[in-house]
C-alpha cells in the first residue's frame, strides 16, 4: 500500500491535485475539514500544511483561534511520520504540548520536519516538532506531538506484504 507521501509525489503533479489529496485525506479524518487545509508539501522527513485566516477559524479577538493551529500541526505531523515510518510500524497519537509565542493574524503555514532513524521492531514514544509561522515568517506557534510507535501486528504486516506484492 503506497504511503501518503507517494499518493502525494504523484497527485501533486496533477492540476489541483494537492486540492484532491488534502480533501481525501479530509475525507478519511472530517476534523481537519474544519480549518480547510492545503497540503503543500509532503515528503519522508517533511509536512508543510497551509491554512487561510477566516472568520471560521478565528476567536473573540479576531486572531486564528488555539485549536485550530492545533488541528493545523496534528494534521501536518500525523501526514510527515505516516509517510515516514517503515512500513511494520504503526503509530498512536498521545498527546500534544504546545506554546503560544505571537497573535496569529495572517494565514498561517504548519511545517512538521523530523528524521526518521526507526527499525522495524522499534517500539516506544516518538515526539514531532511543528512550528506554525504567519505571512511574514514569524513563528506564532510551537507544538511537541507525542506518538507511540509498535511493530504492527503480525497479521497486518502478513497482509501489508500481500498487498504490496500484488501491487508490485
């Protein structure tokens, strides 16, 4: 089974395709249709995510509202490491730290980096950092993702392996 990051290499070189991959990937998780998102970027290693300034996204004061910078970086971090484990993993989101640095008052661009250095019997915890920057470029956000990462059963990866054949 092809990992986000491949379906993306090949629908981003479509016209709309980045609009076609964000909105299947919406699809499968509805939350992250919340903030209508655009994948920009996805890679082994890097997820770049973008989300317009709009009313619905916004708090009392105007600003993009805490929660959705949230949405932004869980949905730029969850793409980056599903992309980026070896195929016998499997991953479980834990948690979520984040700090708050500036007013969020452009669109904002969510970008998850990290090098991958897993084996395929690696087992524990996992944090992914995402920084949220505005327009200008200024940082407005810092997230610490936490995800615990296990071998896949052996029936999924008996199945994946199938699959994988098959698909050549």
């Amino acid at each position: 089974m092809p990992t986000p990051a491949q379906i993306f290499a090949k629908l981003s070189k479509q016209p709309m395709g980045r609009r076609l991959f964000t909105w299947a990937v919406c699809r499968k998780a509805p939350y992250f249709a919340s903030i209508q998102p655009l994948v920009q970027d996805l890679k082994i290693g890097r997820c770049e995510v973008r989300m317009a300034k709009r009313r619905a996204v916004q708090n009392h004061i105007g600003t993009v509202h805490a929660i959705a910078m949230c949405n932004l970086c869980e949905m730029a971090g969850g793409l980056m490491i599903d992309s980026s484990l070896p195929k016998a993993l499997r991953l479980i989101p834990k948690g979520m730290t984040v700090r708050y640095l500036r007013k969020a008052e452009t669109d904002l661009v969510a970008v998850a980096e990290w090098t991958p250095d897993l084996g395929d019997d690696y087992s524990g915890d996992v944090v992914l950092p995402v920084r949220v920057r505005d327009t200008a470029g200024t940082v407005v956000m810092e997230a610490d993702i936490s995800m615990y990462v296990s071998p896949k059963p052996a029936a999924a990866r008996s199945t994946a392996s199938k699959v994988a054949s098959i698909n050549g």
